[in-house]
C-alpha cells in the first residue's frame, strides 16, 4: 500500500464521518416529515441550537462528554455510532474500489442503507425516496460502472435484470408467506428497497444479497424468540439485515465462485 492510498482510506472515512451525521439528521427528521435542511440542528432538550463547533462528527461527543453544551441533556451514543459506522463502510469502499465510479455509487448505497436500517429501525417503515434515488442513479450509471461487467450492454441488462431480480424474488417471498401465514410477511418497503439495491448491484449480487439477509434474519428470529424479546408471528424489521447483507455481498469475490465452492464442498460432504 502507497502513501497515497492510506491517505485516500483515511479521506473516504472523513467523508463517511460527515455523511454519517447527515444520516443522523435523516433518520431523525424524514419520519417526521420534517426538512432535512432546515432548521439546523438543535438540542431535542432545551432548543438551544447546536453550533458549528458542537456539530463536529465524533470529536464534539467526545469533548463536550455526551451531554448537551447548555443543559446537559445525555446525548445518545447512537449519534456518533453512526457516524463512526458510515466513516468504516466509506473506507472499506475505498480499499475496494479506490477513486472510481462504483467507490462513490456504492458510498451513496451504503448511505441510504444506514438511513434506512435506523429509520426501519425505529418507524418500522422504509421511506419511497431512497428506493427511488438508487433504483435511478443504478440504471442511468449502469452503462459506465464496470462493476457490473464488461460490456456497455452486459452492465445494462445486469442493471436491469437486478432491479427486477432483487424486487420480485422479494414479492414472491412475500406473496407466499401471505398465503402460509394470512398475514402481511413482507413489507412493499422490502420489496422496493431491494429493486432499487438490485438496479446498482446487479442481479447475481442482490439475490445473493436476499438470501443472506434471510439467513441472518432467521437466526436473529431465533434467537429473539428465545430469548422471549419478540412474540412468535411478532414484527421484526427485516430492512437492516436487508441493508447488511447488500453491504456485505460489494465485497465478495463473484457470487458463481461462492456457489461452485459450496456446491463442491457439499459434493465431497455426502460422498459424491
Ligand atoms: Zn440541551
């Protein structure tokens, strides 16, 4: 690694660090309908606004000890947990990616992921505006983003096919826990986030993606279950493990290659 490069590792996590506060901001405001330009920040406590100086990511936490300037309202760890989290994944996608298209694509991805983990989080709903934006910047960026292929009209029917393959598996899942349960299994939000997700990742990597996301979300069930934290048929948001998983699949080495090892590893498992 160059010089250069750990500096431009260490830019991407600042940058993150920043966005990770505007997410903050988003997940605290859209729910609300409220702009999430104006007003500028304020204490929830006292009103009193919050300054420049006191809005630095992370570092005013720290200085001012969690605790409001002017009343010393305990400030949530959240905030800066956050933002170190979107400072980590920006600089992860810069190890990855380094300077290109996909670097600041998948930066937006994994931005509009944190908003939407928190707010699914807390609101139990996903917001249309960030299924939107992805499902678009992927389809009209898809031609130049080599991350999803080589060819101008391999990347675009990659693009396409991924907005369709990462919506509809998830409808089908749904339309079928619907018939099983006769309730609600799968929120359109789901549904929506992952054609957006799929529409800038690709097919192979969103249904990879899906399937993980409903790996882990069965053991967390389980284990919630268990330990008596969620009613059986009870609600739990499936859009964070959904935003994980996405996360996770940018960094794997080609989907196929992962598959044919499993398939090779199960062949030698039963004797084949
Ligand atoms: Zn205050």
């Amino acid at each position: 690694m160059t010089a250069l490069f750990i500096y431009g590792i260490m830019c991407a996590f600042v940058f993150g660090l920043i966005f990770g506060s505007f997410a903050n901001v988003c997940i605290y405001r859209i729910p609300l309908d409220m702009s999430i330009a104006k007003p500028a920040s304020a204490c929830v406590k006292c009103k009193n606004p919050i300054r420049w100086y006191d809005n630095i990511p992370v570092l005013s936490f720290l200085m001012l000890g969690g605790k409001c300037r002017y009343c010393k309202t305990k400030i949530s760890f959240i905030y800066p947990l956050v933002e170190i989290i979107t400072g980590l994944l920006f600089a992860l996608l810069f190890y990855k990616y380094h300077l290109s298209l996909p670097f600041f694509l998948f930066c937006l991805l994994a931005f509009s992921l944190v908003v939407i983990s928190g707010i699914d989080y807390y609101y139990q709903i996903i917001p249309d505006v960030f299924p939107l934006i992805l499902a678009c910047c992927g389809l009209l960026s898809a031609a130049f983003n080599p991350a999803l292929g080589d060819a101008y009209l391999e990347r675009i029917v990659n693009s396409v096919c991924g907005l369709f393959a990462g919506g509809g598996s998830l409808f089908a899942i749904g339309m079928l826990g619907q018939l099983i349960y006769k309730q609600e299994a799968m929120g359109g939000g789901d549904v929506k986030l992952m054609a957006g997700v799929g529409a800038l990742i690709g097919w192979d990597k969103v249904l990879f993606a899906i399937f993980t996301a409903a790996f882990l979300g069965s053991i967390a069930g389980i284990f919630l279950l268990s330990f008596k934290k969620i009613k059986k048929r009870g609600y739990m948001p499936f859009g964070p493990f959904l935003a994980a998983a996405s996360y996770t699949v940018l960094f794997l080495p080609k989907p196929e290659i992962l598959i044919n090892a499993f398939i090779a590893w199960e062949t030698k498992l039963l004797g084949m």
